[in-house]
C-alpha cells in the first residue's frame, strides 16, 4: 500500500510514555525526524483506554506529570479526565499533534541488518522504517485482563464484568444494585467510593487484603507554593517535596516493616473504629506481606473508608466456592448477594513485552522476549535499535519515562557524534550473569504470572536496574554515557 515511509526514529503509543519520549527527541535531539504511531484515535494510553469508574492516578501528580509541563492543580491524585486533558494540552503546546498518525496498529517490525533499519507494517498495509525503534506501549495487554474463571458463574443471573472491559452500560447497571467487587487492589479501591452512593450496596470480596493509605485531597503546601513562587520554580519544589516524600517512606517500609506494618494500619483503623472492633479489623485489614512488596494504595482524603463508616459498603474476606445464581458462596459459608458482579482480578503483562501485540523479527529470526535480558531497564539483549519506557513500580512511571527518554537522545547523539548505525546490548557470557525473573520489585500477581515470559533481568550492573530513581538519575542522566556491553557498528564499516 504505496511506499514506505522513513524516519529517523519511530515512537510507538501516544500516552504519557510517547508523549514524553516525543518531548526529550525533539528538544534533545533536534536534527532527528520522528513520528508517533498509536494504533487508537485517541492519545492517552491508560487514561483514554479505560472508562470504570473512579480512574485515577495511583501517584502524585507532581511527579507523574512531565518535567516540562506544570501541574497546576494542588490535588495530587487527579481524576482520568483531568489527566488526559493535560495530555492533549502538553501535546498541543509542543506541537506534536502533527507528529502522530492514529489508528496505525502495527502488525509486523522486522530489523534487517542489511539496511540496519527497523520496517513496520500496520494492519491496513501501511509501510515505515525507521533507524531507530522507541517502544512506549506500557506493559500490561489491553486485549486479554486478568479474568479467572470461578466454579458456577454459568449460573449466574446478572452480569460479571472486569473493569478492563467497564462500558457505559454498567454504569447503568450499578444504580441501584447489589454489587460485589472480587480483589483489594489499586482498581477496586477506586471502583468502590465511585459507585457506593448510587448501588444498593456494595460488597468488596477480597481473598488478601491490602495496605490503603488515606491521603488529603488537596495538598496545603502546593497551594502555597503555586500561589507564591513562580511557575517554574513551584513545579520543581511540589515534584522533589513529593519524590522525596514517597522514597523515604518506601525506605521505611522496606527498612524496618513491622513499624511500618504498625504505622499504617493504625492509620486505617481511625478510618473505621467506628463501625469495626478490632478483631474484625483485623480479619479485613491485615495483609500477608510488608508494605511495597506490593503496591500501597491510596485513598484521598480516605473515600475508600467512607462508604463503610456510613453503611453503604462492606468487606468480606476469604476464599470463594463458587457462584451462584444470586451471588458468590464463600468456603466458609457465608453467602454475598449481588445483581452484578465486577471482577477486578487485575492485568495481564504483554506477552511480547515490550513490543505489545506486534510480531517481531530480528533478521528474519522471530523474536522471544524470555531469552532476552533486559539492560538498564531501557533496552534488550541481541536487539539493535531499540529502547523502551517501562516505568518505577516503586515510585512514579513518568521519573522512569524522563530517565529512559534522556538516555536514549544521549545514545542517539553519540551515535550520530561517532558515524554509528547500529547498537546491540550483547551479553558477555564470561561475566557470569545470573538470570533472574523481572518483577519492578513488586510480588504482585501480574508479575509473578508473567514471570515465564518476560525479558530476565541479570543480578549485576548493566543488566540489573531501573527500580531506584536517584541511582538511575545519577548514572544514567547526570553520569557520562557508558558503553559497557554495548556493541556498535560504524557506519564506514557497513560501506566497506
């Protein structure tokens, strides 16, 4: 379907990954063409793709939002719409509107060492090569959620949908309905102050509960800041006052978790004591790991608390039997009634991280993300030209997406400095790196599940990483561009 289309550097998604990738090449890297391809008709990523209710961002703003674009707001956890606003504003202003072709969803990238280039084909037969490949489609799959299957949910009346799949029909369903909400995590958090005021009653069935932290809607001292300070200078403040915050309690809970473990369900027993005595405190709220083994969920200003300090919402905890035609049946014979019923089981990891759905060769060889290693948390082993955004578990994604963004404009540069066209991370095997499973940090479920076929990451330096935002920053941002296990290939050896 007519020519293919060259340019320098290739982006593949349109969310905030994309968004700032886009930012860094063409502030950085001046002299690089470049496009965004996203396969929907929206930019966004997460923000547009999903539409359950109550989506929010799982970290402060301040941080999440770019480097280069202020978040003016003093609400630190921003609503999907406000977020994807911001969005198309910050896209907008650096013109890049022009720079992303929509609806291109991308079938095949094959490198060919022979051109060292990347060529794409879409769908629809639309062509593309590029010198360069940046990969910033996330890495959960949006076409197949985590959806177990429970004995007897053929038998049940109402509906069972997965917040992945959420349409406006549900929100129509939910008014006055019984609902029940399978999972603890980030989602049902969200889903469960977001519909208790129009249900019947919602009823959260959770086989582990999870840490919940209750944070102010609004943040005092950003106010101040925004109101008092220039721009420029606030947005530096709110986003370090707001690193420094998160890290430091990261390194409590990791560093001595049984007074975290303290500290935090002290907190969440003020939300309920109340309406709860301790013992069943206990049963709804204690978690059988420490906190930021998995991620800590935050409520602000506590809403996830209110519903069941005022009746509206309860918990139920503990290992479900099956389905029945009006509800769940728990193994300890406890009944929940409901007309319908959200699954909120959680995501799926790409299969073919970090190329999303597309299929992938490297000289006619199908790629395989498991005999892969990734290296430096940005790019992968025995792959040319390419980088990739995967962002902090631990902390927020777009600290990562800033990171990989510069230190792949360096790459560039050199590349362009030294006559290089292509670069491969190669592993040195008489360096004895171990091969360990990728999982961000976390043990949470969708990790462990896609332990299998995920690129490994190595237990030593370049091949372990991308999990600790000042050592990255130090090293790969601030630090000299390192070439250690890197393989290049100069241009006048390609001529000769």
């Amino acid at each position: 379907m007519g020519e293919e289309e060259h340019f320098d550097c290739l982006i593949i998604g349109a969310g905030i990954s994309g968004l700032d990738a886009a930012y860094h090449l063409q502030e950085h890297c001046k002299w690089a063409s470049y496009a965004i391809l996203e396969r929907r008709a929206n930019l966004g990523g997460t923000w547009d793709f999903f539409n359950y209710p109550g989506i929010r961002s799982d970290s402060d703003m301040y941080t999440f939002g770019f480097s280069w674009k202020v978040w003016k707001s003093a609400k630190p956890i921003a609503p999907a719409k406000d977020i994807l606003a911001y969005l198309k504003e910050a896209a907008e202003e650096q013109g890049m509107m022009e720079k992303i072709k929509f609806n291109m969803d991308i079938e095949t990238a094959a490198w060919v060492s022979a051109d060292n280039r990347w060529h794409l084909t879409t769908t629809t037969g639309r062509k593309y090569s590029c010198n360069v490949l940046f990969g910033c489609t996330g890495y959960y799959s949006y076409e197949t959620p985590f959806e177990p299957s429970f004995p007897g949910q053929e038998a049940f009346s109402g509906k069972i949908v997965h917040p992945q799949k959420w349409t406006k029909e549900y929100d129509e369903l939910v008014v006055g309905a019984k609902v029940a909400i399978i999972g603890s995590g980030a989602t049902a958090v969200t889903i469960l102050p977001s519909i208790a005021d129009v249900t019947s009653h919602v009823t959260m069935v959770q086989r582990t509960p999870s840490y919940i932290a209750a944070l102010p809607e609004m943040d005092p001292w950003a106010n101040f800041v925004n109101d008092w300070l220039p721009q420029n200078i606030a947005m530096r403040i709110n986003k370090w006052k707001a690193y420094l915050q998160g890290a430091l309690f990261y390194q409590y809970c990791t560093r001595y978790p049984d007074a975290a473990i303290k500290e935090i369900k002290a907190g969440m027993f003020a939300e309920v004591s109340s309406v709860m005595d301790r013992e069943e405190f206990d049963r709804h709220f204690t978690p059988p790991y420490n906190p930021w083994e998995q991620r800590l969920c935050l409520a602000p200003g506590g809403d996830f608390f209110r519903p069941i300090r005022e009746g509206k919402a309860t918990i139920v905890t503990g290992h479900i039997d099956h389905f029945t035609e009006n509800g769940i049946q728990m193994k300890k014979g406890n009944h929940v009634e409901a007309d319908l019923i959200i699954s909120a089981t959680g995501l799926t990891i790409q299969p073919n991280f970090p190329f999303s759905t597309i299929k992938v060769s490297i000289n006619g060889e199908p790629y395989k993300a498991s005999t892969h290693l990734i290296y430096n948390g940005i790019m992968i082993s025995d792959v040319p030209n390419l980088a990739f955004i995967v962002g902090y578990t631990n902390a927020s994604w777009t600290l990562k997406a800033d990171i990989a963004s510069m230190y792949f404009t360096k790459l560039l540069n050199y590349m362009r400095k030294n006559k290089i066209t292509k670069v491969v991370p190669r592993e040195d095997p008489d360096a004895n790196v171990k091969h360990e499973n990728f999982s961000g940090g976390l043990s949470s479920g969708y990790f462990t599940r896609a332990g299998d076929i995920l690129p490994k990451q190595g237990d030593k330096f370049p091949w372990k990483g991308g999990v600790n935002y000042l050592l990255d920053l130090l090293q790969l941002t601030f630090g000299r561009f390192s070439t250690e296990s890197l393989e290049f290939e100069a241009e006048d050896k390609k001529n000769s």
